[in-house]
C-alpha cells in the first residue's frame, strides 16, 4: 500500500514514515469527527495535554522529554495556539483603562494594545527561548539541554496565557474588577511557574521560589529591553511621544 501523504510504501494501519492512517482518502463527516474527538481526546490531544500540564506537570514534562511525545500537542503548536485564543480575546474584549488616568495613558495603553495585537506571535515567542535560557542557567543540576528548557517553558506559557485569557471577561465589570483579577493572573502565573520548576528543575522548593523568580524578572527585563525600542518605534510611526 502506498501512502497517500508522503508516498511511502507500508503495510500497517500507520505509514511508518509520517503516520498517517492507510483509511485516509476523501474527507467525510465520519472522518472529520474522529479528528475532533482525538484533538479533545483525554487519552490524546488538546484535553490530555492541557490536563496534564494542570495535575501533573511534572510527570507530563518528563514524559515528553525522555521520549513519550505523540500523546501530546508539541511546545511550539501549543504556545502559537494558546497566544492565538489569548491575542483574539485581547482583540474582541476592550480592557478599560485604569480609573483616573489621564487622556495621555489611555493613548499609551490603547497604542500597546495595538502594538500587541500586531505582533503578539513573534513577540510571544521571543519571550520564550529568554525564560529558557535563565532556567537553563538557574538550574544546571538536571543536565538539561536549552532546547529541553526551551520545551519546558513553551507548555509553560502555554498554559498560563490559556489560564489568563479568561481575564479578560472581567473588563465587562469594569477597570476596578479587571485590574484585580489581572494582578491575581499575575500571581497565579508565577505560583504555576514556581510549582512546575520544583517539580521538574529544582530539589528543593525555597531554590524553586527563589531560581523560578529570578528568572521571571531576569527574562522579563531582557524581554522589554529588546521589545522597548519597537515599541517606541512603533508609537513615533502612530505619531505618539512616549518620552
């Protein structure tokens, strides 16, 4: 038999070159439901990865590394998608400025929300390989690669930016209630972050807290550092001084 995605000889229910099925031929109905159920399956797929990464990332994580990857959404395909729910909600919910601000914020913080808008993905994915490289020089003791590293912190981000999104909905209450709840992401990011590295990086938790915080900010400040200079940029192409 021979396999009509990539023209491989084989004899199995799987092409052994890309895995595609030998059933596959013209899209039916049948066939796009059984796409949809092990995309959400909780064996396979979007559910089972995002579970996992909410009860046991460790084990997850681990799993992935030494090995155990096709029940699983890649890093990469689950940051871009989870940047992508997060930037189409940025999008279609206004975030109201903070109670007080004046004509000049407001400008600032409508011209960040465009300028993220624009550029989310690749500005999303340049913070990941920088957190990589600060956990990759935090904690040496696993014998790591930053490649490894840099897989740990995409499913990281991942499901953070996933956990995040709903925050947005709070706008609807008002600049009070979004400003508490994002403070409360923020803090909720950081806990996931520090809980992950202690079970996968770390021996002890205060080096977890400590090592996981300091590359948050260590990353976070390279992050706006190399974003900053875009960003003002962008602002003098709109016609806005932020300085």
């Amino acid at each position: 038999m021979k396999c009509m995605n990539c023209g491989s000889d084989f004899g199995t229910p799987y092409c052994g070159q890309c895995g595609q099925e030998a059933a596959s031929g013209k899209v039916t109905v049948a066939e796009m439901k059984r796409s949809l159920l092990r995309a959400f399956s909780l064996e396979r797929g979007w559910l089972h990865t995002v579970f996992d990464l909410c009860v046991r990332p460790g084990s997850m994580l681990r799993d992935y590394l030494g090995g155990k990857r096709i029940v699983y959404i890649g890093p990469v395909k689950f940051a871009l998608t989870a940047g992508a729910v997060y930037l189409i909600a940025m999008g279609a919910i206004h975030v109201p400025s903070p109670a007080g601000a004046t004509a000049g914020e407001e400008r600032v913080l409508e011209l960040w929300n465009e300028f993220y808008q624009r550029f989310g993905q690749p500005l999303f994915l340049l913070a990941a390989p920088l957190i990589a490289l600060a956990t990759r020089v935090l904690f040496p003791a696993r014998g790591y690669s930053f490649a490894e590293h840099l897989s740990i912190n995409l499913y990281i981000l991942g499901l953070q930016t996933l956990a995040f999104t709903p925050i947005f909905a709070m706008a609807y209450f008002g600049s009070n209630a979004f400003m508490v709840a994002y403070a409360l992401g923020v803090a909720m990011m950081l806990a996931y972050f520090a809980w992950v590295i202690r079970q996968v990086l770390a021996e002890r938790w205060w080096t977890a807290i400590l090592g996981g915080m300091t590359a948050a900010v260590v990353a976070s400040l390279a992050y706006f550092a190399i974003v900053l200079p875009f960003l003002v940029l962008f602002a003098r192409v709109k016609g806005v001084a932020l300085f």
